[in-house]
C-alpha cells in the first residue's frame, strides 16, 4: 500500500501522528509526515504530497491550518487526493470527509462551564470533560469529483451527506 501523510506543525510533535502511524503499521501501510506551519509551507508540503503519489491525507488537528482550510482543501483538490479533516468546516468548504468532536457541544460545554464558574464554582474543582460527541460528515460531490465511491454503509454512518 502506498504511503499516506499527516500535515503537522512540527515534524513528530503532534499528538494525531503516532495513533496513525499505530493503524497505518496495522495495514502495512507507511505514513510520511509533511510539516507545515504557514502558507508556503503548505503549498511546499502539497508540492511534495505530488512528488510521492500518495494514497491519502490526514489533516491534523491544528489551530494553524484552520484558517487556512480553503487553500489546505483547494490544494487536496488540485493534487487529487482525497483527505480527511477534523472538523466538519473542512468538509463544507468543498474536502471529502471530516471526523473529529463536534465543535458545537464543545461549545455548549464551555457554556456549562463558565454558568457553574458564574454561580460560585472553583474552576479547578470543576471535572475535564472529554468529547462524547463526534461527527462523520462526507462531500458526496468531492467524493464524486475524485473519482470515488463510497460505500453505502459509510455514507449511512455519516452525521451527514453534502451533495
């Protein structure tokens, strides 16, 4: 199987990196990492994603690519390359799919919290609360675009089905 990459900051520091290099070694699959940390260096990480005919791409979870998701999701579609994102933003400015928290109750739950702080509660008494909630959400029409079809059982996991 041929290699897929991971977009990072730094070249092993981010925390997505070693849980895909754990199931890509499951598949027999190899990962190569393609750090980035401005425009450029995207453009020159998308550049080198050329060069090495990749299967895939992961988007790793960083503040820094956020804001960059539509040039990240252009340069995807240029390279033909399908690529998952963390979040579903990825997936509404035109990428193939998105899987991570969902944003939304994490924001509720920030809410939750800063209501009990208001009402008298110490923040460090206050428990972490971890993601309980994650969405799947798939570009049909990207699917479609890079020549993919994904199956019917994938499609009905799905939070939901951009067409």
């Amino acid at each position: 199987m041929a290699p897929f990459s991971v977009g990072d900051r730094a070249e092993k520091g981010g925390s997505l990196i070693p849980d895909v290099e754990a199931a890509a070694q499951s598949v027999h699959a190899q990962v190569q990492v393609l750090p980035a940390s401005n425009g450029e260096e995207i453009e020159a990480a998308f550049a080198a994603l050329a060069r090495s005919k990749l299967d895939g791409l992961v988007v790793n979870p960083d503040p820094i690519f956020f804001p960059r998701r539509d040039q990240i999701v252009a340069l995807a579609a240029r390279q033909v390359v399908p690529t998952i994102y963390y979040s579903r933003e990825y997936a509404e400015a035109g990428g193939l799919m998105s899987y991570g928290a969902s944003f939304t109750w994490l924001y509720r739950q920030c809410g939750t919290y800063v209501a009990r702080v208001l009402k008298g509660a110490k923040p460090a008494d206050l428990p972490v609360v971890q993601p309980t909630r994650f969405e799947l959400v798939i570009n049909a029409k990207t699917a479609k675009t890079l020549g993919l079809t994904v199956p019917p059982t994938l499609l009905a996991a799905a939070d939901e089905v951009i067409e």
